[in-house]
C-alpha cells in the first residue's frame, strides 16, 4: 500500500540550515523503515542540505542513493538526479513509487504522452515530482538545460547529484564521454548544490571528478572500501580440466543461490548459460533480446543465475547475490572492485570467484592496446590511457598471479593500508596458502611450457567476428554519443564497447601458430594504419556503410548460411540469394541510420540464423522471396519504413490466409506450406529493434489500437518517429 509522505512542516524550508538528525531519522523510518543510518550518510545528506557541495565515496552497497533521496523528502522542491543508466533509473523510480514517493525519469525509451505529462509537473511552478532521474546527454541538451534555469529561477531545484560520479574521468574505468558535459551544470546553476557519488575513486579520479564538477569547498566523505562479508578467491582455468564443469560444480554445491557471471563476450555466456541450464542450474544468458525479461526474471527470483557481460549490473539492487563470478579476467581492479561489490549488499557472507586463465590474459592485453587508439586522436592521451590501462591490469594480474592475501591487495590498489590480519582468513591466499602456493607454481610450469613449445593460445577460444578491421556488435556504439542525438543511449551495453569492439578474431581453434603470429601482424599493421587514417576521417564518413561492408556482411550471411546447412541437414534454399536477402533487409532498415545500426541488425539476424531450425528458415525466406528463390534482388532499394515492409509485404497477406486456414483447409496445402502455415501461426516476424519500439509506441499512443490493425492510419506519425531516431 502506498505510504502518504510523512507532512514535512516541522523539518522544511528553503533556508540554508543545518537538519537535525532526529527529524531526517524520522523521515528514514517512515519511507524507507530503516532504523537509523549507514556509515556517512547522515553527513552527506546534512551537507547538501546546507547548502553545501559534497563527493561522497562509499563501497558498493554501502547506500549512497539515500544521501540524495533522503533531502528529497526533507525540503520542497526537485532533487535532479543523474544517472548512467537507463536500466538503473527505472529500477530505482519503479522502487521509489512503490514507497509512495513522488519519483520520474526521463528518457527516449518513455511515450510522449509519459515525457509530456512530466514536462507539464516540471513547468507547473509547484512540481509535485521531488526526485527527477536524467541522463547525462539529456542534461547537455539547450532545451532542457533552458528548463533546469527556470526551475531554478522558481526556486525549485534544491540539489544536483550525480550518481555514478567516476564516469566523467577518464582516469577511472568506466569514463563515459557524455558525463564531461555536466560540468556545464555549476556555470548554468551556480548555487544549487551538488553531491558526486561513486563507489570507485582512486585519489586521481577523485580529483578529476571534483575539478571536472567544479566543486567548491566541497565535503569529501569517504569510507572505507572494505567489504568484510566477501570472500575472495581465484581459481586457475590452465590447472583445471574443464572450468565449465567447475563452476557448474561450485554453484551446485553452494546451493540454489543467487549468483552473477560475469564473461568478456556474449557468445562466452550464451554457451556457459546452456551448460549450467544442462546441468540443472537456473539461470540464463542475458543477451540483448532477452534483456528485460531476464532482469526481471533474475530480480524476482524467478532464476537464481544470470550469465552477463560487465554491461550488467551497475546499480542493480538485488540484496541477496552470494556469488559474483568473474569467467574471464576483469580489466582492472577498479571494475573488479565494482562488479564483485555486488554480491552481498545485505552484509551477509558471500563470494567473489574469479577464473584466471593465461590465454585470457593475453587476450585482454591485446584488447586494452587496441583500444587505448580507439578512444584517443591525440598520441600523447591515447599513450597515457594505454600506459594507464595495461597498468591497470597489471594490477588484476598480480591479484591473480602474485601470492599474499587477496583482499591486501584490493584495498591498497586503491590507496588503502591495511593488516593482512584484517582479513581473518576471508579469502583464499590467507585461509589454504599453502595450496595456492602450489597452484601459483603449477601456473607457472604450464605458463613455462607452453612457451617453450611456442603454443601460445592467444586468442584460440575467441568466436567474435572481426572483418577486414571492422567490429561487429550487437549494440550502439559509443563512438555514436558525441553525435547529434539529443536524446540519451545509455542504456547501451555499458562500458564494455572497449572489450566488445576488440575481443574479436577470426582464428579458430585450428589455425596454426604460424596463422595466428600473421593474423597478428596483419591486425596491428592494420592497426596503425588505421591510427593514422581515422585523424582524417570525419564524423559522417565514418558512420557510412561502404561497400566493403556490405559485401563482408553478405558473405557473413552466407556462411551461415552454410554453417546451418551443415547443423540441419538439406537446407531448400538458394544460398547466394538469400544472403543477399538478408543483407539487403538489414541495409534498408539502417543504411540511412548509419553503421552502428546496420551492424546491430546484421548481428542479430546472425545469431537468428545461428539458432534457427530449417522450417524457421525456409519460412523467413518463402515469406519474402517468391519460390523458387533467384538471385534477382534489387541490390541498392532506398531503405522504407520497416513496420510497412512488413506489414504491407504481399506475402503477409498469405500468411494471413494460411494461418487462418490451419486445422480446416490444411489438404489443400503443400507439405512445406502446410510447414509455413503451422509455423506462421507458432512464429510473428521478428521484429527489428526500431520496429519493437515504434510498435511500442503505436501502442502506447493508440490504446484503442490492436497490434494486428493495419497501421496506415499511423503511417504518418511512424515515419516520424524513424526519422527520429
Ligand atoms: N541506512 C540504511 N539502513 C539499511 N539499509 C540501507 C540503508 N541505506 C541504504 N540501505 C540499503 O542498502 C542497499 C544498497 O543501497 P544503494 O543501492 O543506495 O547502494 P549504493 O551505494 O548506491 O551501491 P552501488 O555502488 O552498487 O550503486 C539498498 O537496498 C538500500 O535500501
Ligand atoms: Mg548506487
């Protein structure tokens, strides 16, 4: 049942003075019904609602989002609050509404009607919103920016935090380009104050954060970056026969508890995920199609396992995690820190377990280089962030390979001293050292031999597609936010396009030494030829789709193509013909849009492929190409519409029919028809992203409507919305 908010008379005030605890203790128990409060939150909250700016530095869990949501509640008026995720601000608004508080966010995923009724509170001159979650690209938008001032001119802006404070430094491990922008903030609304948060800083990235913010005399809080209730422990992949039947293993033994796994690629957790699911394990791969439902699924305890790439997790508050388990070695002890901080946020024992294999190293070496030149034109940054990333992983790979208590080093990587006595035997190295010792000294034999043999495996187990020096992924790229877009993409796959865009190549597990030591060569002649090009190449060249690509996308099509033939048996399909299809469709939905977006559709109608059987196939062609199937294509089609591709496609007009004569007319059909009815009655076309959302907002606009009603009536109103986005 919704809570009234508790009347805030007696604590209220636009005056600039300091709270007492008892009236915000008050207010704790009411909304939230926590006793009292966590370690500096108390201080933090008073800070701000004096007036005062404040950094605030706490451990994972450790409950930083009540040091802004607390002075929402304890003055009139709106706490802005800024946010990396999209994901995040949902969860935390959707929690904050079930407690009865007045709590919005604002992003391109919401209706207009949703984002209008919002603007409308905002402009009101009394908003009843108190908490207003953004994006950082939004913040940077003039129209929104020109709406924060008049809010403020109102006197209704009371505090701006930002969440997640560390993105805005390049120093720290997840920098997001858009976050720079809010440093704007302090000149357009000099004295409102702000409060950073994060969980990660290292001395320079505190100092970076608060330069960057314009800080003034603010109050740095910091507490300490222990987390008492994890136990650390690495496991060795070289020294163990099968590392998927290992943690299969561990996660049996410890129960059905809940866990995360965290991959380098999402290929890695798609085939972990099947295996754990083999062996009876609940869980799933958090792919992107399956994204929300899997979320809600894993936040509900519906499945106890979630298989994700670091993407995941930032700001989940799922309380009782008992397991993180990092399957490849994370980039630095920064992220480490991060993702293993959210086990246990209940401060009950849980286990941080990390699989460290030698070839994965070398791989996240190689991705790290690469990507220093990616995010960096001038040579003098793109040097430092490379020195400073392989330093940063240096520090991971002597948590893994060096001896001494775990945790030792986890605190002074981040400028902690601390007793090894403080661990009280709560991680491997301190609880069985004489066993890690051994395994410390097996790793380096097979570390040794497999050097002397010159069978280095770099990169072997890599499935990821690396064509002609172009990456291929599944989500937007952030090379896309320094765009024109006004609207936030946070809520991409987040901070992992350094591993994503790199991990890949195409080496297969039978490639010899000698073709991989050329492929190496290839890519890094590639590499600095690239380095030198990229300077000349402008913004919208290099979203162009040449023909190049289109080309390599449509022989990736054809292979497989063939790989599915090779997987299903007979395949009556023209191959040729139908890669071309294929390619073609993805490059009339987003040839206009640009690469990133071609690349997504291309991605995901390749894993489509991937797990297709042979009538899914056959009927996702049929339905687009008039049997029999001929290579006569029109090769460059202006792209349309998607929803009236499909919608208004002759061949739908069939399905419609055969569907509707399914169990009454089926003699009269072919058995592949018969095939075609039966699946098209099992199987709607599989929407593109842009589709799914267009259709969405259709819906969402058009209640009345139905999702089978033709949508001419709308096609005016759905070629806008593409044109948007
Ligand atoms: N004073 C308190 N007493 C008890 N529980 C609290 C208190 N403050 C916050 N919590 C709870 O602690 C959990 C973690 O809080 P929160 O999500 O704010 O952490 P965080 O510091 O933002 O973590 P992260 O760095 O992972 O985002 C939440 O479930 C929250 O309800
Ligand atoms: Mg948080």
């Amino acid at each position: 049942m919704k809570k009234s908010p508790l009347p805030l008379q007696n604590i209220c005030g636009n005056e600039k003075k300091i709270i007492g605890k008892e009236a915000l203790v008050k207010l704790l128990r009411w909304h939230f019904g926590f006793s009292d409060f966590r370690g500096k939150q108390l201080e933090a909250i008073q800070a701000v609602l004096s007036g005062r700016d404040c950094f605030c530095l706490m451990p994972t869990g450790g409950g930083k989002s009540m040091c802004y949501q607390i002075p929402a509640l304890a003055k009139p008026g709106i706490v802005l609050v800024v946010s990396p995720l999209i994901a995040l601000m949902e969860n935390q608004v959707m929690a904050l509404k079930e407690k009865g508080i007045a709590a919005e966010f604002l992003s391109s995923t919401q209706t207009s009607h949703v984002k209008n009724k919002i603007h409308e509170d905002l402009d009101s001159g009394k908003p009843s919103t108190r908490l207003l979650y953004v994006t950082p690209e939004l913040i940077a938008t003039p129209g929104f920016t020109s709406k924060l001032t008049r809010i403020h001119a109102r006197g209704s802006l009371k505090l701006i935090a930002i969440d997640e404070a560390h993105c805005i430094s390049t120093w720290g491990h997840d920098f997001r380009p858009s976050y720079r922008k809010l440093s704007s903030m302090r000149s357009c609304l000099p004295d409102v104050p702000i409060l950073a948060l994060t969980a990660t800083a290292v001395p320079k990235v505190q100092k970076d954060v608060i330069d960057s913010l314009c800080l003034q005399d603010p109050l740095v809080l910091k507490s300490s970056f222990n987390r008492p209730n994890i136990y650390y422990e690495v496991r060795y992949k070289d020294l163990l026969d099968d590392a998927y039947a290992d943690l299969s293993f561990v996660l049996k033994s410890s129960g059905d508890v809940c866990a995360i796994i965290y991959c380098l690629e999402r290929t890695t957790c798609d085939v972990l995920s099947a295996h754990l699911s083999k062996n009876g394990i609940s869980c799933a791969g958090l792919n992107n199609k399956l994204r929300s439902s899997v979320l809600d699924d894993w936040m509900s305890s519906k499945i106890q396992v979630v298989v994700a790439t670091v993407a995941f997790g930032m700001g989940i508050d799922r309380k009782d995690v008992r397991i993180v388990c990092h399957f490849n070695v994370p980039k630095s002890m920064e992220a480490f820190y991060q993702e293993s901080g959210r086990a246990g946020r209940d401060q009950l024992p849980c286990r941080s377990l990390l699989y460290y294999g030698v070839d994965d190293r070398k791989k996240m070496e190689f991705i790290l280089r690469s990507a220093a030149s990616k995010q960096s034109e001038s040579s003098s940054s793109q040097d430092r962030l490379s020195k400073k990333s392989i330093s940063d992983f240096n520090q991971m790979v002597e948590y893994c390979e060096g001896s001494g208590c775990r945790r030792k080093k986890i605190l002074e990587s981040f400028g902690e001293q601390m007793s090894a006595s403080l661990c009280k035997k709560s991680c491997d190295a301190c609880k069985h050292p004489n066993l890690v010792a051994k395994y410390l000294e097996e790793l380096l034999t097979v570390c040794t031999s497999h050097q002397r043999n010159g069978s280095s495996r770099i990169f072997i187990s890599s499935s990821t597609d690396m064509t002609h020096g172009e990456q291929f992924s599944e989500f937007w790229n952030h090379d896309d936010e320094g765009g024109t877009s006004e609207e936030d993409i946070s809520d991409s796959d987040d901070g992992t396009e350094i591993v994503r865009s790199l991990a890949g190549s195409k080496l297969s597990r039978k490639s010899g030494v000698k073709d991989k030591i050329e492929f190496l060569q290839h890519a890094e002649e590639n590499y600095y030829r690239n380095k030198n090009s990229d300077k000349q190449v402008n913004k919208l060249d290099k979203n162009a789709i040449s023909e190049t690509m289109r080309e390599s996308s449509r022989q990736r099509f054809l292979n497989a193509l063939k790989e599915a033939q090779q997987r299903l048996g007979t395949l009556s399909i023209e191959f040729e013909a139908s890669a071309v299809f294929f390619e073609n469709q993805c490059y009339k939905k987003y040839g206009k849009s640009g690469k990133s977006f071609y690349y997504s559709q291309v991605a995901s109608t390749l894993r489509w492929i991937k797990m297709a059987n042979s009538c899914e196939l056959t009927d996702r062609l049929l339905s687009v190409i008039p049997a029999p199937l001929e290579n006569t294509l029109p090769k460059e089609e202006p792209p349309k519409e998607p929803s009236l591709l499909l919608q208004n496609h002759p061949m739908k007009a069939t399905d419609v029919e055969l569907h509707s004569n399914v169990g009454t007319e089926t003699t009269m059909c072919s058995p592949l028809q018969t095939q075609k009815a039966s699946l098209s009655a099992r199987l709607p076309a599989i929407p593109s992203f842009s589709e799914f959302v267009n259709r969405k907002k259709t819906k969402n606009n058009n209640p009345g409507m139905s999702e089978n009603q033709s949508p001419h009536s709308s096609k005016k109103s759905s070629e806008k919305r593409m044109r948007l986005q």
